[in-house]
C-alpha cells in the first residue's frame, strides 16, 4: 500500500516537473527546461516500469532531446531521443526529432532510415501535421532535385544487370554495382528496378560464384544503415537462401553473407544507436513485435546451421560468429534463454567432433581450426551475460547432461569427444568447465589418453591438460598426476605432440606468475623451458609448431629471468616479428601477450601496507616481485626491443580487429611513450596515427591506455607534426575523455597537459575543444586540491581563453573570475604564473579602440566590436570587485619574479586602459605607490627595462585621464580626492 503510494506521487511530481519544463520551454529557457525534465527523470527511473511511466519516460526524454536540438546539441538529442524510442519504439515525435538532429549532423543515412519509418507508421489522418508534412516536403524536394540523376543511375544499373544475365564483362559490372549501391541513390535505385528482387535470387540461385559473390556484397551494402531497405530485403529474399548462401563450401561466399546478415540485424534492430544509450546490461533492448519476429527467425536459422552436417566448416563459424555478436542481452538480440535450450546440445555436438579420428556417427560435422575456439567464444558471451544463480544453473546443467551423457557410453570414441568437450569449455566458460573436470572424474581420463601412444588420444588430452592449467590450483594439481607423462610425451617423435607437451609444461610452470614467493617447478626450468620454445620459434618452419611456440612464452615470460634471456635473443624476436604478419588471432594475441610482459606494461596490483602486515602475522602467502621486474630491469628491456624494431610491428598490429589485441598493443605503446625519447620514433613510424583509431573504439581499458600514449605525445611533440589536419580534432574528444573523475590523477594531468598544447595551435582545435564539453570538464580542475592538477588546467584555460566564445562564461553572474584572482595569492609561482596569464587575456581587448571607433564597419562587425568592448569591461570590474584584489596584486607588482610582476603590471594596464572610471579605482588603491617607485628605479638590476615601460605606461594613461599631474620638479602627484571625484 505505502509502496503504491509512494509510486504515485512520485509519478505526480514528476508529472509537475515536466509541466515546468514545457512552460520554461515555451519561454525559450531551453536549460531550464532541460534541468526540470531531468529531475523528472530522476523521479521515474527509479520507479517500477508501467505504461504509464514508459509513457511519462517517453515524453520527458523526447522534450528534451527538443531542447538540446534548439542548443544545436544533436549529440545528445539523439541519445534522448532514442532512449524515449526504448519505450515508446513508435513514437512519431522522438522519430521526427532523431531524423531532425542527424539532419543537422550531416548523417543523412540515419535521418533518411528513421524518416523511412516514421511514415511506414503515420496513420493517413495525421497528414496535416504539420512537422510531418514539412519532412515529407524536405523529403519531395530532394528527390525532385535529384530526377535527373536518378534517370541516369537507373540506366546505368540496367545496362549492368543485363551485362551480368549475358556474363559479359560479368565481374566489372558487379564491382561498378557495388560502388553505386554504397550511395543511398544507387541503392534505392537498385532496389527500385528489381523491386520483388526476382532477379536477384536468379543470380544468387546460380551456380556461378563470382555472381553469387558480388550480389551479396551489394545487398549487403544496400541494407547497411536503412531500416526500410533491410526489412525489404528480407521479406522479399528470404532467409532460405541467406542460410543457403551461409552453408556454402567456399572461402569467400559465407564470410560475405556474414557481412549482409550482420548489416540487416543492425539496421532493423537499430543497434547502433540503441547502443548509445545507458540502461543496465541485465535489461534487454524493447524490440516491437515485428522486429522480434525477425530476431527469432534469424536465431533459428543460426541454430539449425549450426547443427547441420551439410553446413560448410566456414559457414559454421561465421554462424557461430554471428551468435557470439548478437546473442547477449546487454548489447544484443537477448538469445540467451533460448540458446542454453536449444543452443548448447547443438554447439557441443559440434565441439565433440575430432577430425581424422574413426567414429560411428556415419557422417560428421566438418569444421576448421578455428570452430572450437568459435564455440569456446560463443558459450564465453552467453556465460558471462547470465545475470541469476538460476540461469547460470541451468547454463551448467545442460553441460554437464551433455559430458555425462558422453562418458557413460565408455568406448574410445566418447571418451575422445567427451575430453574434447572438455577443452571447448576450459577455454570459454572456465568455471563450468572447471566444475566438469572435477565432478566427472576426468582428470584421470585425461591422464590415461595422455599415455595411450595413440597421437590422436595423447594430442586431445594434452591440450585439455594445457587448458585445464589455467588456475593455479589445477595446475599444481596436474604437476602432482600428470607431470611425468608431460614429460615422456614431451620425448616423443611427433613434433606436434613434443610442442604441446612443452606448452603444457610451460603453462604449468609460469603458473606463479609473477609472485617469486611460490614455484611449482624447480628452479631454472622455465628459462629451460623458454630456449625449448625459442629453438621450434627459430629452426621449425611449420606454422603450427611456431603458433604453439609463441603460446608456450606467452605464459613462461611472466618470469623476469625469461624476459632477460628473451630479449637478448634477437633471432628468437625477429621470429616473432615475422609472425606477426599471420592474421590468426589466437597467434596474435600470444604474441602481444609476450611483449606486454617483456615490457611489463600489465596491470599491477599491490598489496596494501596494512593488508600485508596483517598477511604477515596470519602467516598467509604474500606475493613477491622479482628483482629483474624493477624499472631498471624493465626499462633496458622497452629499450632493447626498440632497438630491435618492435615499433613498425606495434604500428601494424594496430589493423587487427580483435579489441583484446588492440587493448594489449595499446598498454605496450602507453609503456613506450612513458620514456620521451622513444615518442619521436612512435610518431616517425606512424604509431600517432595508428593509435588514434584505437583511442576511439575498443575495450574501455584499450581506449584509455591510447589516449594516455597519445596524450604523451601531444605533451612534448609539436601536435602539427604528430597530429596533421583532421587528426587533430579527432584526438580533442578522446583526451576530454581522460578528464572523467573515474579516471588515474595522472590520466587526468596529463590530459590537462595535451589540452593546454593542442589549444594554443589555432582556433579549429579550441572550437572542437569547447564543442566536446571541454571548458566544463577542464575547469571542475581548478578546484582540485592537487596543486599539479590545479597548476595544469589553469594552464589550459590560460591558451583556451584566447578564443573569443570563451568570454561569456565569465562575463555571466559567476565567480570564475574571483577564483583566477585568489588563485593569484597562491604560494605555487606557475601556478601564479598561468592564473596571470587568463586574466591578462580576458581583460585585454586585443585591438586599439581608439582605432577601431573610427573604422567603417558593417552592422554585424560593428556589434561584434561592442559586445567584445563590453565584455571586457565586465570582466575588468569583476577583476577589481575582489575583495582581496589590492592585496595579492601589491604583493605581484613588488615580488623579486620579473615574470609575474610583468603579467600583474599587464593586466592593471588593461584594467586602466578600459575606461577613466576603472582608472580611478585603481589610483584610488596603494598600487599606485607601488607604480611611481618603479618607474623611477634606474637600475636593470632591480627591474627590467620591459617591467619598468609597462608601469612608466600605466601611469602615463592616468595623467591622460586627469587622475594624477606632474608636478613643476617633473615629478609626478595624485590628484586630491575632490579633484578626481569631480
């Protein structure tokens, strides 16, 4: 009862702040407006989900994504607006104002997609809206303008489907078919003429494969970003062909309807925009009907492909592919109740298939090298998206009825498939694979293939064994039952079961990490282990004994003496180098895994001081680091591996689309960049530009350690050289990113640092600067209590204020300017320094106005003028209404640091140069004094020549204005009180 109350009225009052903000809208208070339907908001999130609140939800995110619109803040407008559509998916208000603010942003694809769907879904008895009928007379008035054109594209696409039906010159005209539908003309032009795309199934229904190829790639480009071309497409195809495309035993085909299914999920679903939104990640997207229709029967076609024996090995992992993208709640299609159902049997029947081994299923699933490691991902996603014991219970229990079931029948093949199960799962959901391995009794069964002296049982054991190593705990386990056969099949003819073996050995070895307190092996046996792998690295040409080469350093270079003898090792580098050039991800990752460790750029954690003392005295373990892992030890080795040519690799690797890669590149190029003098070589190679692209999508971690390697550039590189042209700009957002109070103190420092370079280059980047949010993010620093973070944003708004938009935020009712002049007071002489500095630019004009008055000047330019003119006289009076203004500036114009004392004089000029009435506040002050005693000391010793014009200046505009007179010795008096006052 009290509960329900509470609901409505909270429901009530937010239903009052709404109304408040639609009056302050009315008013053309749009960020009052703003703030009410923001307090509204706060109310009702936190209220149980009805109609009535998605409905109020709706409406306040729709009003304000209004009034950020009318701020030409479109960003944000889409953000709200599609969260209002996450209530509402049919709201034709939030529609219109999304389409209006990616107008206004130059995404005309996105604004053209959710116009499409606003008219799909206006009833005809709306057609004198009038928002409606200015979208469709915009909409009319584009296509008019482009008839012409229109009439050539569509003979041009005819004249290339017919070339394509007479297989003449065939490939040229779906290249050129291609490039016309990556426009939205040529696509609607493409759609247009075949419009029940009857020719276009012909096409894909013939066994000619380049034709198949290029008309998927062309669907694919026609559908990407249209809601209504995609659903188009798939109604009128069909997904029996889709899927018969998919299961194609061809390299290309299946990896291109990929790409087309991949485009027609995002584009129906609006994924990309859904994900721009918070919500929490336990909570599913809101499709409408139509659109979960669509989801169910895709997942059901990936689902029965999956399981199909006449599926290409290809066509199933780019099914799996799919399904590791979409089949998570938080960012996806939320499959996930469906596929612990239906979808684990089916992908674990998969992962029980082990090639060239005799079975009595007649006829078994064709799969790569990579299918396994597909399943290992898609069960991974799936497991770590389960948001309740129940549904991780159920998760478990399908695997475990999978195993069971599988080992029960007790002959050769089940127990070869039920070990190969196993590893799928060590290598995805650990936990549950884990909980199988020791529940099940199979750590012996693994043991027992290991010593078979069959190389199919003893290679699917040893890699179950090597993955099952992957805690601690199981592999000092493993070392307790299992080393010694390691180490007899280590002694084996078959290279292949001698690498894996080794990795074994390896993984168990390195289990310590970097803790030098605890080893499971004997002393020097992973430095032995290490030359074993670097000797098959160096001497074998097989891509596989290289691959699992690589793999066995990746875990054996956690020990510092490892990373010692590796780094000496250029033929072992240079092979992993070469390596690199492969495109296979698990290679890749390993060997990124290695220089992370080589250069000791992974996260440390240490222990707290407390926390250890306490450690001590229970007599718990407590973890030790080599001494080899010092910053001395470490720093020689980033110098070696420069010196070895690790950049140019680090630079290519950046292409590679797996974001743990690219979060792991970015850790060892944010390692290299902490030494300056590898930062010109970072840029000289290109790292500026290939870190960017990582700076700006990835994994959180991925995208902050880039930002922080590209920070450290822009600090001590000149940002025209290191960032040229657009590069620039692009660089502004992800470094405002840095400021977030989430983030390190010195991820925040330097940002400020970055900032404050890339500011004083030119006015482009000082827009962009403020256009990201930059001066609000940039000034909550000057409040810090860390005098080097205070320092550096002072510093930054120093070369910010330099732009003229920045004077509104000071002239305004605010104290920002009382702040800059008690930060003056401040004992830190740069931090006194860069305050001088701002408030020398405000307060300076910048221009003569005794010059200007007298210009001939257009109406705008000369009201341009006059608010710069009034501005300045505000902040000038602002300056002097401080309190304590006389007393820090007496304090600056007789300290022993010319450099201050120069800026203080600077800005008493501007102040007196502003007007005669600011003049006499200042002569009315003990500053004077001060200003007559230095303009006559003669001795440069004591002051300057500069400091000594700029005062001899301030009192020469006094005696202009009558507030002070020479007298007959040529010295020089203030006039008295009444004289100055009259």
């Amino acid at each position: 009862m009290t509960t329900t109350s509470n609901n409505n009225n909270n429901n009530n009052n937010a239903g009052d702040l709404r109304e408040q903000g639609n009056q302050a809208f009315k008013q053309g208070k749009f960020q009052d407006a703003i703030d009410q339907y923001t307090e509204a908001l706060n109310l009702l999130t936190n209220l149980s989900l009805s109609e009535t609140i998605k409905n109020e939800l709706t409406k306040c995110y729709s009003n304000r994504s209004q009034c950020y619109i009318n701020l030409n803040q479109y960003e944000d407008a889409i953000e709200d607006t599609t969260r209002a559509l996450e209530y509402t998916p049919t709201d034709q208000k939030s529609l219109y104002r999304r389409a209006t603010a990616f107008e206004h942003l130059g995404k005309l694809h996105e604004a053209i997609s959710d116009a499409q769907r606003l008219i799909s879904i206006s009833p005809k008895s709306s057609s004198n809206d009038e928002q409606t009928n200015t979208l469709l007379r915009k909409l009319r008035e584009s296509a008019q303008s482009k008839h012409t054109q229109q009439t050539q594209l569509t003979s041009q696409i005819q004249q290339m489907f017919e070339a394509i039906n007479i297989k003449s010159n065939q490939e040229a005209a779906l290249n050129n078919l291609l490039v016309i539908s990556r426009e939205d003309a040529g696509a609607e032009g493409i759609l247009a003429y075949d419009c029940d795309l009857r020719q276009i199934k012909e096409f894909i229904q013939t066994n000619e494969r380049i034709t198949i190829l290029g008309i998927i790639r062309v669907l694919a480009s026609i559908i990407r970003n249209s809601y209504k071309r995609a659903e188009m497409v798939y109604h009128k195809l069909g997904l029996q062909l889709i899927a018969r495309c998919l299961s194609m035993d061809d390299t290309e085909i299946p990896a291109s309807t990929t790409i087309l299914v991949h485009n027609m999920i995002m584009s129906i679903c609006d994924l990309e925009n859904r994900r721009k939104i918070q919500k929490p990640i336990n909570v599913p997207f809101n499709f409408d009907q139509s659109v979960i229709e669509f989801i169910n029967n895709i997942f059901r076609m990936f689902n029965e492909l999956i399981d199909d024996k006449t599926c290409s090995a290809i066509g199933r992992d780019c099914c799996l592919d799919l399904v590791a993208k979409f089949v998570d709640r938080a960012n996806g299609c939320n499959w996930i109740s469906k596929f612990i159902v239906s979808g684990i049997p089916k992908v674990l029947r998969v992962a029980a298939t082990v090639p060239n081994f005799p079975d009595n299923d007649k006829k078994s699933y064709s799969i790569t090298e990579q299918t396994k490691m597909h399943i290992s991902c898609v069960l991974s996603v799936v497991y770590h998206d389960l948001c309740s014991d129940k549904e991780r219970e159920e998760f478990n229990n399908e695997c475990i009825e999978f195993i069971k079931a599988l080992h029960d029948k007790d002959d050769i093949q089940s127990r070869v498939r039920t070990i190969s199960v196993l590893s799928v799962l060590l290598q995805g959901p650990f936990d549950t694979g884990n909980a199988i391995l020791g529940s099940q009794n199979l750590v012996d069964l693994m043991l027992q293939m290991a010593s078979s002296n069959d190389p199919i049982q003893e290679r699917i054991a040893v890699e179950a064994i090597v993955l099952s190593a992957s805690k601690k705990d199981k592999a000092a386990g493993i070392i307790q039952q299992g080393a010694n056969i390691l180490k007899n099949l280590y002694r084996s003819t078959n290279e292949d079961i001698k690498v894996l073996a080794l990795v074994g050995l390896s993984k168990i070895a390195s289990s310590k990490g970097t803790d030098t307190s605890t080893s499971l092996v004997a002393e020097g046996s992973c430095q032995t282990l290490s030359r074993a792998c670097c000797k098959f690295l160096t001497t074998n040409q097989s891509f596989d004994i290289r691959r699992w080469s690589a793999d066995g350093l990746a875990y054996l270079c956690l020990d510092a003496d490892v990373k010692e003898e590796l780094v000496d090792n250029l033929s072992a580098l240079k092979a992993l180098f070469t390596l690199c050039q492969c495109q296979d991800a698990h290679v890749l990752y390993s060997i990124i895994t290695i220089f992370v460790n080589l250069t000791n750029t992974y996260d440390i954690k240490k222990p707290d001081k407390e926390m250890t003392e306490l450690a001590t005295y229970a007599k718990q373990h407590i973890p030790k680091e080599h001494p080899k892992d010092e910053k001395t030890f470490f720093d020689e080795r980033r110098r070696k591996l420069v010196e070895a040519g690790i950049i140019p690799v680090l630079v290519q690797l950046c292409k590679h689309k797996s974001e743990n890669c690219r979060e792991q590149i970015a850790r060892v190029f944010l390692g290299l960049c902490e030494n300056e003098k590898y930062r010109g070589p970072i840029v000289a190679a290109g790292g500026a530009k290939a870190l960017l692209p990582l700076a700006l999508e990835g994994t959180s971690i991925g995208m902050t350690k880039a930002t922080q390697a590209l920070a450290k550039i822009a600090i001590t590189t000149n940002p025209e050289i290191a960032f040229p042209g657009q590069r620039m700009l692009e660089l502004v957002r992800p470094i405002i990113k840095l400021l977030k109070i989430e983030h390190t103190a010195l991820e925040n420092f330097e940002a400020l640092m970055a900032l404050t370079n890339l500011a004083s280059i030119g006015e482009s980047v000082r827009k962009r600067i403020l256009k990201e949010d930059g001066f609000s993010n940039i000034e909550q620093y000057l409040f810090e209590e860390h005098p080097m973070l205070k320092r550096a944003a002072v510093e930054c708004m120093c070369n910010l204020v330099v732009q003229e938009e920045i004077m509104k935020y000071f002239t305004s009712e605010n104290d920002r300017i009382k702040l800059l002049v008690l930060l003056c007071g401040e004992e830190d002489e740069l931090l006194i320094k860069a305050a001088l500095g701002t408030l020398a630019v405000l307060s300076s004009l910048q221009a003569d106005l005794e010059y200007i008055k007298d210009l001939n000047l257009e109406d705008e330019e000369r009201k341009r003028l006059n608010d710069l003119i009034q501005n300045n006289r505000i902040i000038c009076e602002k300056i002097l209404d401080v309190k304590s203004f006389t007393e820090i500036f007496k304090q600056l114009c007789a300290c022993n640091n010319p450099d201050l004392q120069f800026r203080a004089f600077y800005i008493i000029r501007n102040i007196v140069k502003t007007n005669k009435e600011l003049g006499i506040r200042i002569v009315e002050t003990e500053l004077m004094d001060i200003l007559f005693a230095i303009k006559e000391i003669k001795d440069d010793r004591l002051i300057n020549e500069k400091n000594r014009k700029i005062a001899s200046d301030i009192v020469e505009l006094c005696l202009k204005y009558g507030l002070i007179q020479r007298n007959k010795d040529h010295t020089i008096k203030e006039e008295d009180e009444t004289t100055v006052t009259n």
